[in-house]
C-alpha cells in the first residue's frame, strides 16, 4: 500500500519521490527502464539519467533565470540540484555533472529512503484512482500517451514538435518595425482580449534583403533527424521554414512572410501616407500574457541554434534581437496543459492524476525537475489536507508553473524554458540592472512564501 504512486524515474519523477517520500509519505515509483524497456534515447537503467547534454546550464543566480531556478530548487531541498553539487564537473559558470555519478547520486539517495519502492514496470494506462503523479517525459511510452490522449481528448500526443523562436520585446527595434495587424482585420476580436486591432509586431524587407535571407536559409547548417525520429509525422501545419523555402524563392512571400494589407508607417511619403507594403514581412506574435515574449510566427526550423541566431539577426529590426528560445524539431510528447490542468498541475477531468517535467510542456533539465519538486510539494499538502498557495509569479518557480497552468497562450503553447520574460515586468527598472532586480524580488518573495508555507 502506498500514498502516491509515480510513474516516471526520471528527473521530474526522481524529485517529485523525494520530496514525497523525505516528508514520510510512503511511494511507489515506477520505472520502465530495467524492466527490458528503454526509451530510443536513453542509454541506462539508472534513475535520472541525463539523455543529452551534461549541463543544467547556468549557475548565475544573480543575472540568469535558470541560474536562479538552481537558487530556488536549492532553498527547497531539491535532491536533483544536490546530486548535481556532488557530480560536478569545471563548467566556467555552468552547472555541468559527471551524468553517471550524477544518476548514481539520486539513486542512493532514493534507496536511503525506507517508504519508497522503485518497482522497475511499465504502466500502460492511467490508474482510475489514487494520488498518482505522471511524470513519463517527452519521450513517454506509445501505450501510456495513448492512454493519456484517450483521457485528455488528444488524437496523438507525439509528434515532431517544430518549434519557432522567441524573442524578447524590448530587444526588437521598433523604430524599424511596427505593429499592425493584416488588412486591420480581427480588431473586433483583438479589442475584446484587451488588444488595439494591431497584434503583429511586423517586420519590412525590401526585395534584396529578402532574397539574400532566402540564400541564408537555403545554405544554413541544418540539425539532421535521428534514425528514431525518421517514422514520426511532421505535427500538422509545422512544416520547418527551410523546407518551405526551399519549394521556390516565392513560397515564403505567399505563405508566412506575405507582405499583402501591411502598410509600413515607416515608409510612408506624400503620395502614400499610410505608407507602403514591404517586399515580404517577418511577423511576431505576443506569446505570453505579460507581452514580453513575441513568436516568430512560421519560423519554426531546424537550422543549427548558432546559424539561427546569425540569420535571424539580419531581418530588418531583429538585428539586436535576444532570443528566449531558438527554433528546434524533435519527437516530444506534452500536454496542452494551459487548458488541460488546474492551477495544481491536475488533469481537470481527473483530478487524482497530477503530472509533471516535460510532458506539462516546461523544457529542460532544470525545469522538468523543478516541476516535480513542485508536483511532489502540491501532492504532500494534498495529503495533509492542507491548502497549497503557489509560490509568487515573481519567482522562478512560481513563472513557469504560472506559465504552464494557465498564462501561457493555449492555442500556440510549445515547451518552454524558464526565461525572465514570464517574470512580471519591472519597466521602471533600467534595462542594466534588471536582471539584478528580478533575481533579488525573486529570492525575497521565494523566501518569505517558504517562511509563510512552512515548507
Ligand atoms: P525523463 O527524464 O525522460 O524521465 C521520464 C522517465 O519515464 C524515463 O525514465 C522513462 O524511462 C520513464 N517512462 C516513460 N514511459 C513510461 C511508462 N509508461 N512507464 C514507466 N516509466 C516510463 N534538456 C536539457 O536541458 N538539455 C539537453 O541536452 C536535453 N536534451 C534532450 C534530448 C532529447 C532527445 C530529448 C527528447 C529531450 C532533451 N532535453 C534536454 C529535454 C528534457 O529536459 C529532458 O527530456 C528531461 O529528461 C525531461 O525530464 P522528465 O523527468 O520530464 O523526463
């Protein structure tokens, strides 16, 4: 008989345990791996094990996001960030591990914990009742996401997630860009979420700009697939840029770069005071509620994340552009969690099944475990009886759970890294010494939430 059960030893899995199991609470956690199943990338048996790149990335706690996510998983006794403090390799500022001392690290400590029970099965449906976290990853097996899909209403849940990049508003140059919407259409839907009928942020070409970025897009190094991801379809209408370019130089100007119904103010004279229709347009979408992180609408890619940067940085007014997130493709496997979970992380049409790390659509080592800390944290005061109060927005955690549970745009949600654009804005901070001013807010806020949880 157990309290929990959690399906997924993974990062998320590993630490939702721990947090569960150290509070006395009795666990099963259940993990494929070592049952004769593995995911096509993992590479062990071990528990949390690393599948990629050996870095949680940045230790900075001052001036980066992730840096202060370490910040906050530390002050709530993350197991994954102490493993991490043992299994550390030299990283400059990164926070990089030996990846198998690492998992070796989460293993014993687990081990230690007398009321947990690692049961090496795979789970192909979602249990009907009892507190149950799911936290399988993107790479969750095919029985188990058709479970979930046939639980949550999805037809498939894995797909090749092409993923466009974000960019970072106060990095656009809005004096080369401006904002309009095509044909001002859709004011009437724009006016009721709050908008003023211009939702694009639009950025002009002229005819040689557009054909050297056509060049720059064909010639770009590209990310080849994985023998395992050549069977998974492309995910409906994501079709990545290059490979649309590369139909003719026009498809990009009659498909997302179409410059039609878009006068550039910028350009305007006497005899066009509205000004002119570019030769083709980069648009960007608002991707989060608080505005401060734009899409670029159709640029989703597989070029390589350095090449990205460079060609991008060439489109008239994202030539200073910061980016939030690059483009990217691969198999994943997430929820639409925005309209799928509660505030709490639970499937709001079965409230006993919580879940966590990537799948709820969060992206990253730091993240995903951040999310089953949370998960583990939510489900313990669930047990007691106890109301949960969310850590502040203004915090790490508190973002990106706020991000995933609801913040975020339902209809464009892609995984996302915890990045200071779904912080609360501080405009009256200068652009220099605003990282320093959410860092700061953040760990006051995450301390006095610690303090008044009793956590
Ligand atoms: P996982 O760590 O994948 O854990 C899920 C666990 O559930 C696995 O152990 C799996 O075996 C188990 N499982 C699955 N289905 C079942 C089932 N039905 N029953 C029982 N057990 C099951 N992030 C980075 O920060 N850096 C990177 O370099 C990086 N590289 C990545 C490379 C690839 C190919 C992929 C797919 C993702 C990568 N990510 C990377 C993203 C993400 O951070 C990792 O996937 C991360 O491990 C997610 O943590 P998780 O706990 O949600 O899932």
């Amino acid at each position: 008989q157990y309290d929990v059960h959690i399906i997924g030893g993974g990062l998320a899995g590993s630490e939702a345990a721990w947090q569960l199991a150290r509070r006395g609470l009795k666990v099963r956690l259940s993990e494929m791996r070592g049952s004769g199943e593995r995911s096509p990338a993992h590479q062990t048996d071990q528990l949390a094990e690393l599948v990629c790149s050996n870095s949680f990335r940045s230790d900075d706690d001052t001036s980066n996001a992730v840096g202060l996510l370490h910040h906050e998983m530390r002050a709530l006794d993350s197991l994954v960030m102490a493993a991490a403090a043992k299994a550390r390799v030299p990283a400059g500022s990164a926070l990089a591990v030996d990846r198998d001392f690492f998992s070796a690290e989460v293993e014993a400590a687990l081990a230690g914990l007398p009321n947990l029970t690692v049961v090496r099965e795979r789970i192909d449906t979602l249990p009907d009742a009892g507190l149950t976290i799911v936290a399988t990853g993107p790479l969750t097996a095919e029985s188990l996401a058709g479970s979930i899909g046939r639980a949550t209403g999805a037809d498939s849940l894995a797909f090749f997630d092409a993923i466009a990049p974000i960019v970072y508003r106060d990095s656009i140059d809005m004096d080369v860009a401006w904002m309009a919407s095509r044909w001002d259409k859709g004011a009437e839907a724009s006016f009721e979420m709050g908008g003023d009928g211009r939702d694009y942020i639009n950025c002009p070409m002229t005819r040689e700009q557009y054909e050297a970025f056509h060049a720059g897009l064909m010639a770009g190094e590209k990310t080849e697939f994985k023998e395992w991801e050549a069977n998974t379809p492309y995910f409906d209408g994501c079709m990545p840029i290059e490979v649309m370019a590369s139909r003719g130089v026009e498809t990009l100007r009659f498909g997302p770069m179409k410059p039609v119904g878009l006068d550039n103010p910028h350009w305007a004279t006497e005899e066009h005071p509205n000004g002119r229709w570019p030769y083709a347009v980069v648009q960007l979408r608002q991707d989060n509620k608080l505005g401060t992180l734009w899409n670029m609408v159709g640029f989703q890619t597989k070029l390589k994340h350095a090449e990205q940067v460079r060609l991008f940085r060439t489109i008239p007014g994202l030539e200073n552009a910061e980016f939030a997130r690059l483009g990217g493709l691969h198999r994943n496997t997430f929820l639409n969690s925005p309209t799928l979970l509660d505030r709490q992380l639970r499937l709001k049409s079965a409230p006993h099944i919580r879940f966590a790390g990537q799948i709820t659509g969060c992206e990253g080592y730091v993240e995903s475990s951040a999310v089953g800390l949370i998960a583990g944290l939510m489900t313990a005061c669930e047990l007691a009886g106890t109301d949960w109060q969310a850590p502040p927005a203004t915090t790490a955690l508190g973002a990106l759970l706020s991000h995933i549970t609801g913040d975020a745009e339902a209809d464009s949600y892609q995984p996302m890294n915890v990045n200071f654009g779904l912080f609360p804005p501080l405009h009256d901070v200068k652009k220099k010494a605003r990282k320093a001013a959410y860092t700061d807010r953040a760990k006051t806020d995450l301390s006095d939430w610690k303090q008044a949880a009793a956590l």
